[in-house]
C-alpha cells in the first residue's frame, strides 16, 4: 500500500506532500481509496460530503465499528499524518480475515475529506460537516487563495456538491470510531512505546491578523513617514512568542501575504495567520487576547490599523473514559495515554460517536514537514494494535 501511495501529490523539488482538497492529487488518493476497497470486496460509498467509506458487512445494521484518518496533507506535508491511519486500518482488517475473525458487527474504512484545510482554511470539513459542526451556508462560503469556493472545487473534481451537510444518519450507524495516527510529538519515544492512546486534543484556533498600512517608496520615504505593516506584524509575532511561552500555550504565525509584495515597496497590507492552542480554553483565550492587544498597541505606535478574525476554533475534546479504557484493556493496560495539541476528525466526531485514538511512535517527532517519519516496526506494531481493538470490538 504505500508502495502505490508514495507518489501521489508529492513535490518533486521538497520531497513533501501537497495532497490539497478536490485537487489533482487529492483524486489520486480517492483513486487509490476506492481501488482498495474494491481489492478486498469492501462495499464502496462517497458520502454526500465526500467522505469514503468502505464497508465489511451491512452498515444498516447499525452499532457499526469504524476505522480510518485522512489522505490530504499540508503544504509540504509528511507521507505518515493521515495516510498512516488509512493503510492501518485496511492492514488490520487483512489482519484479522487472517485470523479468522467472526464479525459480530458492520466494520468500516473510512477517509475524511479534507481534514488539515490545507486549502479552504478551515480543518476538518468533511467531519465537520457531517457532524453538524459546519453547516453547508458556511461551507459554501469558503475560499481557496484564487477564489475558488469549495462547491466550485468539488464541482471541478467531478463531484456535485448539491447535498453537503449533516449526516446523522451516516454517523448514527456508528457504534465506536477508532482513528490511528502518527504521534506528532515525542512522548512516546521518551516513554520508550510503540503505541499509546489519547487522552484529549487541546483546544485550538486560526486567527486572521490584518495589519493595513500605507505601500511607499523604499528608497525614498524617510523612516519616520512610514506606516509600515511589516514592523507591526513582525512585533507580534515575537510578542506572540512571548506570551504563548510565559503562559505555556503555543503560537504560531505559519502563514502570511503581502500586498503589494515588491521588494522595493513599504507594504499596504500584512496578513498573518496565527494558530495558537493550550491545554486548557482560558489559557487559549487569554494568550489569543494578549497577542491582539499586543498587535493593536504596536499598530497604534506604527500608524497601522490592526484588525483580527477568528477564522476557526475546535474547543477541549476529552475522549470518552468507557471507549478509553476498553482500548487499553484490549492492549493489556500497557499503552501509555497521552493528550495532543494536533486536531483530527476523530476529535470531531467525539461529540457524534464514542472516539477513541490510537498514536505510533515518531522518533524525531517532526510532523507537518517533508522529515515526518516513523519506524516500520512501530507501524506494525500499530497494526497488530488496531487489529485487536477491532477484533475486541466488532467481534463480541
Ligand atoms: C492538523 O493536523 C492540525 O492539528 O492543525
Ligand atoms: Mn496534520
Ligand atoms: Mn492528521
Ligand atoms: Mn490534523
């Protein structure tokens, strides 16, 4: 499987991964998905908001057991953050029709659309959707950095975007879903594990920075005429540091634009885009505030107007104890638990369905880059994890 996946949507030049939503690539991976569950005789269905699944047994049964994560990536992304669910979970089902497993109940591969908003800015739209979370007016509304609306990018890929929305019938027939995923942070090689499981995804957000200023000469105009959005912007991303630092939260400018971007001109306007996220909502806050108050105090010296929106906000998800417990009975009490800073569907749809994670151990604990990696070993010995979660689950 990874064979065939390893070069959709990777960059020649960064080795990285651009597997961006309702792309090119993106469609190689939907390809690949489908192919996958049509090798196996799994029944194939795209849900209305473009989610795959395919299914082992009648999913009308209902009490379903799900698997699966994500194939998109961020710009340059790694080959494990999504795609490492999505082999898992077709290995473990080879796995147990290896063992022999009796299926007391529908199983599911599942590959959410669109999960890092890569693209349209928000993360997670297609559980997001499903669950309720985004309504399909909101969805309509978003935009790629061209102009594109998601509706337009769907319709471009070859699907109709007509019934976007929830779909609680779908999420209904679930009766636990386990998302596996690379750790993106070293816990578990500190702790010397090849598996563990999650405890709780922190709270977190996207938050637009507008600094407007005046574009000007840059030869010509002296330094105290300027109105220079560059200066703010610049300020508040080392008070950004700053202030996440002293409250141990976590902040991140990853994105910017500049008009009019020319070498030789002050600019009129510098948007940044901060993520920021804590383990807890009035750390979030507070640090989000002060890191506008910062902005607004620096624009006021700078002659720069400062304006924030927040563009998205995933509160505290706490992964239900009974689900919880059962995996760590199912792994013999051994897999350490621990929280994570990084969103996943699994978190979305903890409100819908009983959610449960399982992490593989990253040795670098590089992720969202080109030198993500994680051990074959610990891949299969993620496998073998999921297989008997799955087995504990779908078989009693
Ligand atoms: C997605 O991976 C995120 O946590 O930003
Ligand atoms: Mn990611
Ligand atoms: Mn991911
Ligand atoms: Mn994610």
């Amino acid at each position: 499987m990874w064979r065939d996946l390893a070069p959709l949507g990777r960059h020649a030049a960064t080795g990285g991964y651009r597997r961006h939503a309702w792309t090119p690539a993106d469609a190689d991976c939907r390809a690949w998905f489908a192919a996958q569950a049509e090798s196996r005789g799994l029944a194939y269905e795209l849900d209305r908001n473009g989610n795959q699944w395919a299914w082992l047994g009648d999913p009308a049964a209902g009490d379903a057991v799900v698997t699966g994560s994500h194939l998109d990536s961020v710009p340059d992304g790694g080959a494990f953050d999504g795609p490492l669910g999505v082999v898992s979970s077709f290995a473990a089902l080879d796995e147990l029709r290896r063992r022999g497993a009796e299926f007391g109940k529908p199983l599911a591969v599942v590959n959410f659309g669109d999960e890092e908003g890569a693209r349209f800015g928000l993360a997670c739209v297609g559980s997001r959707l499903s669950a309720g979370q985004l309504t399909a007016e909101q969805a309509r509304e978003l935009r790629d950095a061209d102009g594109v609306s998601l509706p337009e990018a769907m319709e471009r890929a070859g699907y109709d975007p007509g019934a976007i929305g929830p779909d609680p019938e779908r999420l209904g027939r679930i009766g636990a879903f386990v998302e596996l995923h690379v750790e993106q942070g070293r816990a578990l090689d500190l702790s010397g594990d090849a598996v563990g499981i999650a405890s709780a995804i922190w709270p977190h957000g996207r938050w637009r920075f507008d600094f407007r200023g005046e574009a000007n000469h840059a030869g010509t105009t002296r330094l105290e005429d300027r109105r220079d959005p560059m200066l703010t912007y610049a300020n508040t991303v080392l008070a950004a540091r700053k202030k996440a630092r002293l409250a141990g939260a976590l902040a991140t400018f990853g994105k910017v634009a500049v008009e009019p971007n020319g070498v030789n001109a002050i600019p009129s306007l510098v948007r940044g885009w901060l993520d920021s996220r804590a383990a807890d909502q009035e750390t979030l806050d507070r640090v989000v505030a002060e890191i506008e108050q910062a902005a607004a105090e620096r624009g006021a010296r700078d002659g720069v107007d400062v304006s924030v929106v927040r563009e998205s906000f995933t509160p505290v998800i706490e992964f239900g104890h009974a689900l919880r417990d059962e995996l760590s009975a199912l792994l013999g009490g051994k897999a350490p638990v621990l929280a994570t800073g990084a969103g996943h569907d699994a978190g979305i749809l903890s409100g819908t369905v009983p959610t449960a994670m399982l992490f593989v151990r990253n040795p670098t604990g590089v992720s969202h880059s080109p030198d993500e990696t994680a051990a074959e070993d610990d891949c299969l010995a993620g496998v073998a994890a999921l297989a008997d979660v799955l087995e504990g689950l779908a078989c009693r």
